[in-house]
DNA sequence: ATAATAAAGGATAATTTTGTCCTCTATTAA
DNA sequence: TTAATAGAGGACAAAATTATCCTTTATTAT
C-alpha cells in the first residue's frame, strides 16, 4: 500500500509527535530503535519531513526531532504520506492507466475509486493529535 | 496500490476474460497493443498465471492467449492479484509492522483493516463474467 | 517433412527503491 | 575556544522491480 519509505515515515512521525506532546525531543538514533527501522535510511526521510515543515529539528547536544506542539492537531496523517509517496495512491488508477477518470475510466474504476476515497478520508480525518491520543492505550505499537 | 506486474496482469487478464466470451485467443501481441504493456514483460506475467491456471495457452498458428468460459464466473480478481502480489495486501501491516494483529496492533491497525476488508471485499466478490459484462458498455478503457 | 507461427523459458540489462557511509555544519557545555 | 553531540547532505552500494533479448519447444498448414 505504502513505500517502505512512506512507512517508516509514518511511525517516525507518529513516535515523535508522541513524545512531542511531552515537549520531549528525540534524537535518530532513539527514533530508529524504537520504530525499528534502518537509522541512516530514516535519516534521509526525517530530512524530507523537516524540509516539507512537519517536523522541525535541532542540531548539537540537546538537539533531536520534534513536532510543535501546536501543530499536532493540524498535520493530517494524508499530509505526511504526501510528502513521501505523492498522491497517486489518491488519483492514480488502481489498473495502472495513465490517467484516471470518469470520463475513460477502466472497467474497476468506480469500484477503486469508492476504495480510494475510503483510505484518503481515514488519512485527511486523523490528525497527529487523535492518534497519538489513541497512543497512550499502551496496546498499541510502533515495533515488530 | 499494486505492482506494475499485478496491474499489467489484471488488464491483460481482463481483456483476454472478455475475447474468451466470444471464444477467441489471443496472442501476446495483440494483448500487450490492446492493454499497452511492455511485451516480453507482458509474456513473464502470463506465465505465472498460465501456471497458476486461471489462464490456458496453446503455442503454434492459431494459438494464443485464453481463459475456459465455464471458469469465467469462478475466478475471482483477488485469484489473480493474490498469484502476481501475493497475499500481503490483504494481511500485512500498514505501516509496515513485520506482523499484523489485533494483540499488537500499530496504532492505525483498526482503521487500516476496514479499509483493507473493503478492498479484499471488492476484489473476491468480483468475478471476470462480472467485470466482462461491464466492458459491454464502451465507456471502460484498457489503455491510456 | 518443412516452414511459419506462437508460447515457454533462460540470461541479462535498466531502473527504482532501499539502504549505507562519510564528511560538513550547527549547537551546546565546559 | 575546544570538545562533544546531533542533524544535513553528498556519494555510493545493495536489492528489488521492471524490462528486454534470444533460444527452445510445440503446433499448424502446406
Ligand atoms: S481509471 Fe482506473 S481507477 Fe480510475
Ligand atoms: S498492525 Fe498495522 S495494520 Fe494491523
């Protein structure tokens, strides 16, 4: 469903927006032993989050990722996978066609489309803040 | 959503699912035009599911590509993504969580299932005589 | 039998995605 | 002002996916 990228990304995000509300910054390293994902890799992704300005970062002793607190409630969890994998999974035709419509629509396009429009609300409705929220029920993992 | 494979391999299935109705093959040739796919690529896919089954070939003139009309209202479009992607689709993580359960769930796992279910759904209860009649209409496209 | 047709299959290549390594820059504390 | 810490960024490498080429095998008509 999503690239590897798009998926580390996502736990990235949600980890740090976790610790966030605690005004807790947190380095690489912590990100990528707790979300389980291969450091230098996720390194390259969190750069693309803090270029894109949903993440913010600091450099030197102290310093680490974090999300402004005030932010949390507006990032949409659609905003991050845009950033990393594009809209495609959105707009694109789930048959590979060059574009995708009404108008010339492949022979599953009205059934993809009713899918698509599943998985884009879930992403524009949750914000960082109502899953971290969810978060705090300690059954739920970032890990393995 | 799916793999180039998957999506060549659900057009090309498609369009031969409809020529079988009239109970014409077709060849790799006509198939890779009529769908626009890279050819010899085309031919690897078809040989999975030659292999697989949901799809007959017969070599020499007069030979080609063709699905037996009694098996048209079985085969389901999840028959055919779950041979080109296998099965993760339906049961693996969305954040990419080495495995996917409801004990330790990532923290989207509830919201992922549904929409999961829905696509899982859609693509069981879809057979190739369904899909078939709707490519009656002319407005559906294979290509482009 | 022979030539033509068409799929099967092996080998290889190109491209994209995923992943690593190393140096540079900024920040902090001592 | 120096040493230590931590992200930024460029170069590179590995792996997976996508794609091509060529030979072999089977079938058909002549
Ligand atoms: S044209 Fe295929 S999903 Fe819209
Ligand atoms: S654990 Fe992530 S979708 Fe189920």
């Amino acid at each position: 469903m999503f690239s590897k990228s798009c998926e580390y990304g996502l736990r990235a995000v949600l980890f740090i927006a976790k610790q966030s509300t605690a005004d807790t910054k947190v380095s690489l390293t912590t990100i990528s032993e707790s979300i389980d994902s291969p450091q230098a890799f996720t390194a390259k992704i969190l750069q693309q989050l803090t270029k894109s300005g949903f993440v913010q970062s600091s450099k030197g002793p102290y310093g680490g990722f974090f999300i402004e607190k005030e932010n949390l409630p507006t990032i949409k969890l659609s905003d991050i996978v845009s950033v990393l994998d594009g809209d495609s999974i959105y707009t694109g035709c789930g048959l590979g066609l060059h574009q995708c419509n009404e108008k010339e629509p492949c022979p599953l396009h009205f059934k993809f489309v009713k899918i698509r429009e599943n998985l884009k609300n879930m992403l524009e409705t949750n914000t960082l803040s109502m899953v971290v929220k969810d978060m705090n029920s300690d059954i739920f993992h970032l890990k393995i």
